[in-house]
C-alpha cells in the first residue's frame, strides 16, 4: 500500500500539458535533448572547419598569383589578408556558438550523467536551473576577443605570418633582389599610398594580431582548463607562453626551473594516538610547522589527537612514511589548499 502510494506521488512530480510524466519518460527526455545538444555542436564545429578551408584555399591562390609573374602585384596579398581577417571575425563568432553548445553539453555531462555513476548518485541542486537559464537566456560563455585569440592562435596565425612572409619576399627578391632601401619602398607603393606608410600599416596590422593572441591567452573562461592558474608574474609568463605553443604547435614547452610554477600546496591531517612522536618527525625532516588538535571518535568514543600541517606535494610520499613508521594504525588525509597565508607563506595583505 505503502509502495503504490510513493510511486502515484512520484508520477504527479512532473506534468506537462495536463499529462503526467513519470522519471523513465524525464531521462528519455534528457538522453535525445542530449544526443541534440551533441548533433548541434558537430554541425558547428563543421563550419568552424569550412572558414579555416578558405582561408587556405584563398592564401594558397594569393601567393600563386602574385608570385605568378613578374608583372602581378602585391596588393593581392594585402587584399588576401584583410579577405582572411574577415574569415578570422566569422569562425570567432561561429566558435561562440559552439562553445554555448558545448557549454550545455558539460552541464548534462558533469550533473546529470556523471551524477548517475558517483555517489551520492544525485545531480547538483543548480544544475537544472543553469540548463534552464541557458536555454531561456541563452547567453554565449565566452567572449569575442578571447574567441578571436583562441582561433589566431590554433588556425590563423601560421596564415598571417606566410602572408606577412610573402609580401616582404614579393617587395625585397621578386623578381630580382632589391638593391636599396628606396627600391624596396618603391616597390611598396600602391598609388598614392607612399611606401613607407603601407610598410607602417603592415607593421600595424601584424603588430595588432600578435599582440592580440599574446594577451588573450590567458583568457579561460570555456569549459576546459589546460595548466594550473599560477601565482606570480613570472609564472603568469610561462604560462602564457606555454599556452601558445600549446595551441599553436600542440607542444607542452616547460621553461627553465626557475619560472616554473612553484609546487602546489596541501593541507594534511593526521589522525593518531603518537602526536607527539609524528610530530616531531615531521617537524624535523620535513621542516614544517604542526598543530595538534583533540577530537573524539564517534563510532568507537575514543579520544584521538589530530595533527594538522601543509606540506609540499612533493612531501606527501615522506609523510606517508614517517606515520607509517610511527603508527601503523593512523589515519592520513591529504587535500588541496587554494591559498594559504600568514608567518611562512604568502603575506595575508597581499
């Protein structure tokens, strides 16, 4: 009696259109709002792939023309530039559609799927409303200059730097070697348009571009992280670099030791009946400070004394050892710290 009244309460939770919805016919709905979502963000990932083919395809044809003969101009590639600058502006803006589709795909994912498979097998309480506000509202995740520099950075910069490559060539060595500076600017003169200042708009241009996929690199705010968040100037360097050659070449360039990110810190419990024997153990080989904290057991209403401490992670291996050594029967539990200041660590003004 019991059963049948919980299910007939379960069938009334969910109703549309004065039909009621039982939990089977929800996940139905979500598995082919899912599959959608999916269907969606393959289609425009497609067209991501058909703006960066013509850009391609119209580079490869500016460079053959105006390499052709010796009579073609160099306001071919100029033109091709600008042409590919605008295939630039279009894939930025189709990549903001696909990171809202991506977006919601994460969010059914990470909440709904991953939720069925980890306990304590219940989605998050803000997950359906940040699916429903994306879908009334919907809202693009990430920014159009951080789109603009994500795709410089992955397709066009290799194009801009041939183009930009092949225009000096065609004005230096094409058709025979320029022999002075004023042939050279001869040369870059289109019209009216002295040499000097189409060589400064190029410069500029260029210049812009760069600078634009340098300082957008550090721009995350999609789904996907790739490298730690660091703390300081010089680490925000190296990994600013790391991401474009990253992005660029798909290579995980590491600097030198001394701009690398330093080690992350953790923060360690240890639950024992010998605090004072780990204690100092860990104050002396490990060099760490130790706060020692008394708390009784619930299941067996014993009292315990718990050493708190934050290590390195490259100490967590030691520190497994020396309670290891001391008492068998301890407990150790290791988490993340996301900052940790005062005497010994990071200013608590800072």
């Amino acid at each position: 009696m019991e059963d049948n009244h919980t299910s007939a309460h379960l069938d009334d939770l969910w109703k549309f259109a004065g039909q009621g919805l039982r939990s089977a016919d929800f996940n139905t709905a979500m598995v082919h709002f899912y599959r959608a979502e999916v269907t969606r963000a393959n289609v425009w990932r497609q067209r991501l792939d058909t703006t960066t083919n013509w850009a391609v395809i119209t580079t490869g044809a500016a460079l053959t023309f105006t390499f052709g003969g010796a009579l073609n101009t160099h306001i071919v590639i100029i033109l091709d530039a600008i042409l590919t600058l605008l295939f630039l502006l279009m894939e930025a803006r189709r990549y903001r559609y696909y990171e809202l589709w991506s977006y919601r795909i994460r969010l059914m994912e990470t909440n709904f799927f991953a939720a069925l498979l980890s306990p304590p097998f219940l989605p998050s309480a803000e997950w359906a409303d940040r699916v429903t506000s994306s879908l009334r509202h919907p809202t693009f995740p990430i920014s159009l200059k951080e789109a603009m520099g994500r795709r410089y950075r992955r397709n066009y910069a290799p194009l801009f730097m041939i183009l930009g490559l092949g225009w000096v060539a065609k004005i230096i060595i094409h058709p025979n070697m320029a022999t002075n500076l004023n042939v050279i600017l001869e040369r870059a003169t289109i019209g009216a348009i002295p040499g000097w200042l189409v060589i400064l708009a190029g410069f500029l241009f260029h210049g812009t571009l760069i600078t634009m996929g340098i300082f957008t690199a550090g721009l995350r705010s999609s789904q996907g992280e790739v490298f730690d968040q660091p703390t300081n100037f010089l680490h925000r360097i190296a990994r600013r670099f790391r991401l474009l050659t990253w992005e660029a070449l798909e290579i995980d360039f590491h600097l030198p030791f001394a701009f690398r990110q330093a080690h992350k810190d953790h923060l360690a419990y240890v639950i024992s009946d010998a605090p004072k024997q780990i204690g100092t153990a860990i104050m002396e080989n490990l060099k760490r400070g130790v706060t020692e904290l008394h708390g009784t057991g619930m299941y067996t209403g014993k009292e315990h004394s718990i050493l708190m401490c934050v290590i390195d992670s490259s100490q967590t291996t030691q520190l497994k050892k020396i309670v290891k050594q001391v008492d068998a029967k301890a407990f150790v539990i290791i988490s993340d710290v996301k900052d940790v200041r005062g005497v010994g660590f990071q200013p608590l003004e800072a």
